[in-house]
C-alpha cells in the first residue's frame, strides 16, 4: 500500500487528522484543495467565483493524480473527491482509503463555525440541507471507495489517529 488518502465530507477533520498521522508515520502530509491554490495560485472560493465548479473539479482531478503519484504520503482530499469515479477505482486498489465521517450535527456545529466564504456553497442552499442533499449523493461513494470507515465526531483526533495507524499497520504485515 503506497498511501494513505483520507476522504469524506467537509469539516469531518481530514486535514487536522492528516497532519498528524503524516506526522507519526514520517509520511509527507499532502492537502489536494492546497494543492489545487497552489497550482492555480488562488484560493477555491475565488475559483468557484470566477470560473465554476466545473473548472475546479478539473483542477481537483489534476490534483488528485499528483498527489497520489509518489508513495509514502498521507493525502487530505476535498469532500468531493470522490466524485470522479473512475480515478477513485484506481486510487482505491492502489491505496489505503479511511473515510472519516461524523454525525450531521456534528458537521453542521463545525460548518456553521466555519469563516465566511471559506466554504463555498455547493448547491445554495443551507448548510444542513446542502449536508443531507450531498451526503445522500455521496455517502455510497465514500462507502464504495474506502477501506476503512472512521467515526471522528465521537473520539478526539489522538484516537481517529491511532485507529488508522493500527489498521494500517496490521495491512503491511
Ligand atoms: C468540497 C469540499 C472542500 C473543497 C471544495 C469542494 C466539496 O474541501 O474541496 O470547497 O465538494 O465537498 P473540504 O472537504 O476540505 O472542506
């Protein structure tokens, strides 16, 4: 197993759990949505602004392939990763997949913390209702693409950390 990608819905965590586990692992920690500022050196709001969901989903694709293209990384991805599905078939058989999910009023408290325009709205509607439309499009995606699901709504990030590490582990023996 080259990688560890973690996928799921915004604000579940992945980059906060990312780091860390990069951390112990002495992976190097790579963050798609990062990648995409860095690559079109802007950030995903003025992205979605200017250009469409349609142009970043193209940009997410491009770097999702570059981060998965050298081992020994743990990979954070956008909430809609998981989107493109025929790159996701071959990331899924060629890595190690942990799907964070948390419950909606977990996500929704973490959503509705979140700084202005930080988030672009994916469908314009509320947050909780966008959550439930999204998720029920999403949910059997994650499912489908994952090797491991990890609840991190209901332990802190040591434990989600910890969780993924022995799973891992017990995988390259
Ligand atoms: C998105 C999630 C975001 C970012 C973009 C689209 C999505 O990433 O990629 O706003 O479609 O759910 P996070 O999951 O890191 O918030």
């Amino acid at each position: 197993m080259c990688n560890i990608v973690l996928i799921g819905y915004r604000a579940v965590g992945k980059t906060s759990a990312g780091r860390l586990l990069a951390h112990h692992l002495e992976y190097d920690f790579v963050d798609t949505d990062h990648l995409i500022c860095e690559m079109q050196a802007t950030t995903v709001a003025e992205i979605v602004e200017e250009q469409g969901w349609r142009a970043f989903r193209r940009y997410e694709e491009e770097a999702l392939r570059a981060a998965v293209s050298r081992p020994r990384r743990v990979i954070s991805t956008g909430g809609g990763a998981v989107l493109h599905q025929e790159l996701f078939e071959q990331i899924w058989k060629q890595n190690f997949v942990v799907w964070l999910r948390a419950d909606l009023k977990v996500l929704g408290q973490r959503l509705a913390m979140a700084k202005e325009g930080e988030r672009p709205s994916l469908t314009g509607a509320s947050i909780i209702a966008e959550m439930k439309d999204v998720l029920e499009q999403r949910t059997p995606l994650y499912r489908r693409f994952s090797h491991l699901a990890v609840d991190s709504g209901k332990q802190d990030i040591d434990s989600v950390v910890a969780e993924i590490t022995t799973a891992y582990a017990a995988l390259q023996q």
